[in-house]
C-alpha cells in the first residue's frame, strides 16, 4: 500500500521502518527540519519495562496535591490552564481507580516488554552503534519509601521481572561514584533494564527505512485531512493535495487537532518534562548506567560521554514559557548523588537545557491501531514512555495494517476504551 506517516518523532520512524520492512510505499512528513526534533530530542532514555505504569494511578490526586506547593515537586501546573487542560484532568482523576489502574498497568507493560524485545532485534540485525548501557537503580532516600514500594515490586515479581532490593553499601558496588555525603536507604536494580539514546537509534533507524524504501519530507506540515477522504492530506503552502491509500498519524500533542474535523475527540493533552545534557568531566565521578530519584522522579543516566538528568511533569503553559525551578530541581539531584559528574560549573562549557511536549492520554496507555474512519490508522498518546513503547507500537500497527493480528494481545491499546 502506498501509505502516508505524519510525525517523524521516534514514534513515526519505527513505524515507518516496520511499514517498509513489510514492503509498503511509505513517505513520512515532518514538519521540523529533521528527524526526532521534538519530544524525542532530549529524553530521559529510560528503557525500564517493568516501571512503565499509568499516571492515573490510586492515591495519586491527593500525592500531587500533597506535593503541589514543594519547592522541587515533581508535577506541577502552569497557567494558563486550557479548557481542555481541565477536561483532562478530570478523566484523568476519574481513571485512578484500583481496577482502571491495574488493567491499564498490565496493557503498558505487556507492551513494553514485547517493545524493549524488538528494540533489541533491531540493534542487534542491523548492528546499531549508539549510546546505551545496561543495569538500572531505583534510588531511595528514606525507610518510608522503601516501605512504599513493596507494591511495585509484588507486582514485579508477578511479571517474572528480575530484580535485587539493595542496601546503601550494596547500590554502592555498583555505582561506585555515588555521593558518600548522600544518605539513602537503598534501591531497587533491575539488571535487564537500562538507558539508550532515543534520538540516535531514531536518526539511524530512519537511515535504514529509507534503506528499504521510506521517503521522508521535512519541513511539510500537514494543514488538514480530508474529511471525505481521510487518506487525503493538504500539506501547508501546497495548492494539491497528497493521495494514499493509507494515512498513519503519529505527530504528537497536534494530531489532535487533525483528528477533531474527522469526529475524533481525543484526550490527548501536552505534558511537559525538562531535561539537562552535559559532558562528563572525570568519568569516574560519573554514573556507569541509570538510575532514578524515587522522591523528585528525575532519571540521572550516562549516554556515552555525557551525562543527562531528565523529570517534571507539567501541565498547563506552553512549550515556550519554561519553569526555572523545574531545572534547579533537575540540577539539585544531580548534585544530590553525582556532585562531580558533570562540567556545567566550568566557564565556556555548554549545558542543553531542554523542554519537551509528551502527548500523554489521560488513563495512560496510547492507541495504536484503526481510528474508526477509513483508511486512517493511529499511534498516538505514548506520554512519557514513547521511548520504552515506539519500537514494540511501531511493530504491532504493521501487523495490523497489513491484516494479520499482531505479536501480543492488543486489548486496551485501541480507540474504544476512550468511548
């Protein structure tokens, strides 16, 4: 099939890679002037399959509200908040619910792991050089939290993840270059998870699409899609429109702009997270993998001879508009366990600073599959675990565009649990 792939983010190149592995006629349309430009450019990197989870989660409201007013809270609100910010919102706070969170649970993470498994395959077959380590460390500061993740953990062990809890001294053999000023009270390694650079495996796997086929357009952004021919686009400044026989959308936040002239209503809201890349000044002063901060929710992780720091949740605001407290909370942790592992106290060295817009559903898991309109196919709403599901999500919609049922059990990844 001749088929159109709107959104050239990780999301839009894996499934563009797979459409043309199967050997479909596929152009992707980017409306940046290069490939994974957006949400994929400074991610955390986190490939952790087992603590992939929803947002909408028991107890998480009052969590929220409870730590609304810190000073380093890891989610916040920014003004100004739109109507369908609020609409959000209240679906969200409708799917904490034990039951919604544990089914929704179990759909991310069978994804998840079916996603890291074809990640591997795809480095592996077509030898993919680039920034990625293995081991992954859950920080935690006090007894309380340690205490509280014993329900993650039972879960853990229900999936057959393999995990170690480890105490201070023990998470110290295997980051030697922790804080010793730092106190905590353990942490969780999961030897099989580990941090990879999204946005090389993204530029390389767009090399290999078009090995096969793919053509990518930069800079076209798509104005609008034909309501009485959804595989019909009109592409900005362009007088005629584009024909295929298949339309699959995967740009973000702003698909949902596209999709609401069609009669989709999809809850798709932007939530912002920050993320600081540095060089690594002495290598032994410097994280050997990745680890996360249970209590701020930022993710410390090596790529190669930089060290990025990467959290916040924001809702509300504008991608512009960015919170200075939300970087100093990203500094702080960063100082808090690795105070030598970077250069950005040195004059002349130039630290990136990022924010990027996650397109997140409000009840967690993204749609991939048939929108219900002809023609027009859906990998969307990934949130912050775009990363942990593109390659797996990328794979599962080919099976399904080309008519054979997909490799895991799709229950819950489609349009009809939004209603």
């Amino acid at each position: 099939m001749k088929l159109a792939v709107i959104g050239a983010g990780i999301v839009g190149i894996t499934s563009a890679f797979e459409l043309a592995l199967d050997g479909h006629d596929v152009t992707v349309f980017e409306r940046r002037s290069a490939a994974a430009e957006e949400t994929s450019f400074a991610n955390a990197g986190i490939v952790a399959p087992g603590y992939v989870s929803p947002w909408a989660a028991p107890g998480m409201p009052a969590r929220v509200l409870r730590q609304f007013f810190g000073r380093h809270a890891p989610v916040r609100l920014s003004w100004p908040l739109s109507l369908a910010d609020l609409s959000w919102m209240l679906k969200w706070y409708r799917s904490c619910t034990p039951e919604l969170y544990l089914a929704n649970r179990a759909h991310m993470h069978r994804l998840a792991f079916y996603s890291r498994a074809r990640m591997h395959e795809i480095s592996v077959g077509l030898e993919l050089d680039y920034d990625s380590s293995a081991g992954y460390l859950v920080l935690l500061r006090s007894a309380k939290e340690r205490d509280q993740a014993q329900a993650g953990l039972a879960l853990l062990r229900e999936a057959g993840v393999p995990f170690a809890t480890l105490d201070a001294a023990q998470t110290r053999r295997i980051e030697p270059a922790l804080n010793p000023d730092t106190q905590f009270a353990g942490a969780v390694h999961l030897p099989d998870d580990g941090v990879a650079n999204c946005r090389q495996f993204a530029l390389l796997l767009k090399t290999q699409a078009q090995r096969f086929g793919a053509k990518f357009e930069f800079n076209k952004a798509v104005d609008h899609i034909d309501r009485a021919q959804p595989a019909r686009i009109f592409i900005a400044g362009e007088s005629t429109a584009r024909d295929f026989d298949g339309l699959v959308l995967c740009g973000g936040v702003d698909s949902a702009l596209l999709l609401q002239p069609l009669g989709i209503a999809l809850p798709l809201a932007a939530v912002y997270g920050y993320s600081i890349s540095a060089p690594i000044g002495e290598p032994l002063n410097a994280p050997r993998s990745a680890l996360m901060d249970e209590r701020y929710k930022v993710a410390i992780a090596r790529l190669g001879n930089r060290v990025r720091v990467a959290g916040s949740a924001e809702l509300g605001g504008s991608l512009q508009s960015r919170r200075a407290s939300a970087i100093d909370t990203l500094y702080k942790v960063l100082r808090d366990w690795f105070p030598g592992a970077a250069q950005h106290a040195k004059l002349g060295v130039k630290v990136q600073e990022w924010k990027g817009a996650r397109p997140m559903l409000p009840d967690g898991p993204p749609v991939i599959g048939a929108s219900g309109v002809p023609g027009l196919w859906l990998n969307l709403g990934h949130g912050s675990s775009g990363w942990a599901l593109s390659c797996g999500s990328a794979r599962a919609l080919a099976d399904l565009i080309g008519g054979r049922p997909a490799d895991i059990d799709m229950t819950g990844l489609g349009t009809a649990r939004l209603g």
